[in-house]
C-alpha cells in the first residue's frame, strides 16, 4: 500500500471524497504519474517530481501543486477561496471546479515537462 493510499485510508468518507477527486483527476489527466511523497506528503509523481498534494486540515483541505507559477495559472478564477504564494485552500461543500483544477494540473505537468 502507497503512502497515499495508506493516508486516505486514514480520513473520514467525507474529506476522503473530496480529497480522492482532486488525486483521481490529476490521474485522468497526468497518467504517467506514480503515487509517491513530496516534501513529506502524499503525493503522485512525475517524472521524478511531486505533482501535487492534498492534504486535510482542520477547517479546510489545502492543495499543494509545489507550484507558485502553476497556481499563478488560475489564480485569478480564484478568487472566492483562500490563497497563499503556493496553496489552495477548498472545503467538501465548495470544491475547485474541474476546469480550473485541470488547468492547474495541467499547467503543473507542463511545467515539470520544462514546455
């Protein structure tokens, strides 16, 4: 069992459901990725690097695309969630919606392809 999986194992059904939907869609969209741990979290990799992590907080799920730039993408279709220099944060009532979350994987695996 992965690190990733072991740690959505760990959270309760309605966080896990939100947290599984941001790793199921960076799977659709970057399937080369391979489950793994960046910067001490649960994290799918590309290529040998972190693509993102979704972790559960106390008030909120924070995404971590190990990314200024890539975040920088979407930033300013944002602009109702908490943002900081490099994280996202979302709840299970007000998820990121999939075409701004995909372009932020998208922009993240484009990055790491160095295109």
């Amino acid at each position: 069992m992965s690190e990733l999986s072991e740690y959505l194992e760990s959270l309760p059904t309605e966080r896990r459901a939100a947290i599984e939907r941001v790793y199921a869609r960076a799977r659709a969209l970057v399937p080369d990725a391979e489950d793994g741990v960046g910067y001490g979290m649960p994290a799918p990799r590309y290529r040998g690097k972190p693509l993102l992590s979704v972790m559960s907080a106390k008030g909120h799920i924070g995404l971590y695309p190990f990314s200024p730039p890539a975040l920088d993408t979407v930033r300013d279709e944002l602009a109702e969630f908490s943002l900081a220099k490099g994280t996202l944060r979302f709840t299970e009532d007000h998820p990121v919606p999939d075409d701004v979350l995909d372009r932020l994987l998208l922009a993240r695996r484009d990055e790491i392809d160095g295109t």
